[in-house]
C-alpha cells in the first residue's frame, strides 16, 4: 500500500488474476507509478512492474504542473483515467507506458523495475 495512493485502471475483478495499475508515494516519498496482479485463490498480490521517481524529481514534476506533492498522484491518475471498464492486461501495459513516455516529456529521471518485491 502506498501513501496517497490512487487506482487509476484496473482489469475484470472477477477473473483469477485481477490487475491494477495505480499511483502514490512510497516511505522513502518516491513517486512510484506500478502495475499490481492480485490472485483471488491465493490472495498473492506482487507486482510486475514499476516505475520510481525520487522525492526531488517528483517535487519538480509537481512543481511543473502548478501543483503540490500532495495533489500530484491525483493528478496522474486523472490524466490517464481512460474510464475503461474491465481493462485487459494489454491496455494496461500500454497506459502505464504512456505515463512513463508522460514522465519521460516531462523531463522525469525514474527507474523501472520489473520484479516482484516490495514498493519501498
């Protein structure tokens, strides 16, 4: 669970694996950009992937778009909040690329890490 975090598409909840794709803050405040797989037998949650932006990048994005640290998951996720229903894995996996192209425009250094283990 993240600080301030905010779901910005997710896939069919009623399928096995049910994907999310989200935003926030972890305990270090990275901006941390992720898709999430929850398995409904097993209760697993991990992620796929993710993209971390340091507390200092993350202010000047916020910065940049005339807001606070605090209003910025927010703001990501209202930008690509598609309101797609039942998204697929692929449609996902796209959105979260173009957040990263997104970052990437705004001049955003950021790590991806592909690996299920912890957001901090």
């Amino acid at each position: 669970m993240l600080i301030l975090e905010h779901e910005i598409l997710c896939s069919d909840e009623d399928q096995i694996v049910a994907d999310y794709l989200s935003v926030g803050y972890n305990n270090a405040f990275c901006l941390v950009v992720y898709i999430e797989s929850h398995h409904a037998e097993t209760g697993d949650k991990k992620y796929t992937i993710a993209a971390f932006v340091e507390k200092e990048e993350a202010y000047s994005l916020a910065h940049r778009l005339n807001t606070s640290m605090k209003e910025l998951p927010a703001i990501i996720a209202e930008a690509f909040d598609y309101n797609i229903i039942n998204a697929s894995r692929r449609q996902i996996n796209d959105i979260f690329k173009e957040i990263v192209e997104y970052l990437q425009d705004n001049k955003c250094h950021y790590k991806i890490v592909q690996s299920p283990r912890s957001l901090d």
